[in-house]
DNA sequence: GATGCGTGGTT
DNA sequence: TAACCAAGCAT
C-alpha cells in the first residue's frame, strides 16, 4: 500500500498530459515556426521575437527576416544595421543585436546540443534555452513562459504573487512528460493563449478542468496573484528635425539602452527652442514620453549622422517613437509650406 | 529581486 | 480610456 499515493499521482499526472496533448493534437494553432521537422534556428528565431511579443505582431516580421535571412550563415554575414533596420516597429531591439551577435558565433562554432549550451548565448534565458531544447532539439525541458505561469497558478491555486519562479518551475517539472516534451510546452502555451486566458478564461472548453483547483473553487482570474505595479513616470524631450539638400538628419543611437543600436531623430533631454512642428506622446514600458518635435538649424550633431532624403525615410527603419515624429514634422512642414 | 527595455491589441 | 498584457533577458 506504500506504493498506492505515488502511483495514483503518476496516474494523475500522465492523465494531465495526455489530455492536453490530446487537445493539442485536435486545436493546435497553425503557426509558420511549427513544423514536424523543426529547424532549430527557425525555432530560435521565433522565440527571440516571441519574448513580450504577441503572435500576431511577430509573423510578418518572422517570415521576411526568415526569407531574408533563412539559415545562420546568412544571418552571420550581414552587418548590424540591416539587422537592425528589419526588426524595427517589433521592440526591444536589444534582442536583434543579442541574436545577430550569437548568430556569428555559432555560424563558426555550430549550434549548442542541449538546453545547458543555449543558455549560454547571450539573448538565451531560462525560458528560451528549455523551449529550444525541448520543440528543436526534443529534449525534455521545463519550459514556463506567461502563458505557463497563468495555467499553471490556476491549476495549483499558487499563492505567491508572481514571479513566483521557484514554485512554478517545480510544479511545472512536476507535470512535465519524458516524452513530447516540445509539444506539451507549446500546448500549455496555446491553452493559456486560446483558453486559459487573463480575463475571460474559457473553462467550459479547457481539457482539463476536472484538474484545476482554482476552477472548482470558482475564482480562476485570482490567479496568477501579482503585487500592486507601480505607476509610470511621465518624461518630455525634444527631438530635431534638421534638413538640408542632402535630406534629413538621422543619427544611430548608442548600442545599448533605449532603443539601441537603432535610427533616431537626434534628441534632447532639455526643452529646445525653434519652431515647433509638433508634439508626441510615446507609451514605454516603463514611462511616458512627450516628444516635442522642432525645427533644428545649427544643433550639435554627436556621433555619426545620416543624412536620409525625405522620401526614403519610410525605409531607413526607424522605431515607432520616431516615424510618428517623422510623420508628425512632414505635415506641419508641407502645412507651413502651402499655407504660408 | 528590482529595474530597464517597445509596441500594439484588448477590455 | 487608461490599464492591462504578451512564447523574457540582462544587469
């Protein structure tokens, strides 16, 4: 009779994720980085973008840069700004220059085997290494992204407000099969994408219901718990519209920091004076941005300036902080030009 | 562990 | 509409 409780819970849990995979198999999502035959930089492609990043903005921009660029030595021979200039609009550019950057080394070295080896690289975390393991590599791995970490809490009624780390990974662990590994990660995913979802989870159709303690309770959205967020600070800058015959003055931000490594307007943390073409506001993360925009003349222009004729500025890939100042100075500019 | 780092869709 | 949230990582 010792062996009963540990049997019973094996019982359990291979119920959980043959229900799931079950599931899976019938309402998986038809996405282009999903393949019988994964390709593991494909698949590492797509988690960078992925990271903080919806489905829906990733696959544009997934199947160019995969056109583009299909395997890591062409990714590898590439200089930065083009890279750079391909994932403007998706954020968090930092991922680009860690990606490119890791790309390069392993267009020498070959790919890491296991999910240890991806760690290493630099843009590769807890999350990305386990979920390249476990669907490229099909190694068992313990992969807890949002979607994970929301299922997961309801399933368990975690308590611990989010992150949580310790608790999630090992209840993940708990239920995590030798065998699917990949498929199971990305059926927990779909179910908290498609179902399980923050607001109006839709129990009715979850697979495995009759196993989630916070939907018998009858309080599914309490979980996950999170600690109060704090407010955003509000910020004001100027930045230049400097034009001249050759075009309009672009210069590259500093490889680290906000929007890194990218195009910009040149800009100033202080209130300028000259004209003023317009005003933007800009929702961070972490602040809100009130650009205004001025018409610059002898400003100092720091570092290497670009000079971009006007109309070619569609394709310099600017972030969208500065096409919306781009497109905001080009009106008032033809306003001030035809009514005088 | 807390903070900095983008953007767009949803409610 | 403001708040919330999304296949996180680096420091």
């Amino acid at each position: 009779m010792a062996q009963a409780w540990p049997t019973l819970k094996r019982l359990y849990l291979n119920d959980f994720s043959a229900r799931l995979l079950d599931w899976y198999d019938a309402h998986r999502r038809d996405l282009p980085w999903r393949s019988d035959t994964p390709d593991a930089y494909a698949v590492w492609l797509s988690e960078i973008m992925l990271q903080q990043t919806t489905v829906a903005a990733v696959m544009a921009y997934y199947r160019r840069f995969l056109t583009r660029w299909p395997d890591v030595r062409a990714l590898a021979a590439v200089e930065d700004a083009e890279v750079m200039r391909e994932w403007a609009g998706l954020g968090y550019y930092s991922r680009a220059r860690n990606f490119l950057a890791a790309a390069r080394m392993m267009a020498a070295e070959g790919f890491p085997v296991d999910e240890a080896g991806w760690r290493q690289l630099p843009g590769v975390g807890r999350y990305t290494a386990a979920a390249v393991a476990a669907i490229a590599l099909g190694q068992r791995a313990v992969v807890v992204d949002g979607n994970v970490k929301r299922v997961v809490a309801r399933l368990f009624i975690v308590e611990t407000p989010l992150p949580a780390e310790d608790e999630i990974y090992r209840l993940t662990d708990a239920i995590t099969p030798g065998e699917r590994a990949g498929d199971f990660a990305q059926a927990m995913m779909d179910l908290g994408a498609t179902v399980c979802t923050p607001r109006s989870p839709k129990c009715l159709l979850c697979p495995v219901r009759a196993g989630c303690r916070a939907y018998r309770q009858g309080n599914p959205t309490d979980y996950p718990r999170r600690s109060p967020k704090k407010a955003r600070p509000e910020r004001t800058a100027t930045a230049w519209w400097i034009e001249r015959g050759e075009g309009v003055a672009l210069v590259r931000r500093p490889p680290k920091g906000l929007l890194g490594g990218m195009l910009g307007l040149p800009v100033s943390e202080d209130a300028g004076a000259g004209e003023r073409l317009g005003q933007v506001t800009h929702v961070f993360t972490h602040f809100r941005l009130t650009l205004d925009v001025r018409r610059g003349t002898e400003i100092a222009l720091d570092g290497d300036v670009e000079w971009w004729p006007r109309e070619t500025l569609d394709e310099a890939g600017l972030p969208t902080l500065f096409r919306k100042a781009v497109t905001i100075a080009m009106q008032e500019d033809a306003n001030v030009r035809s009514g005088g």
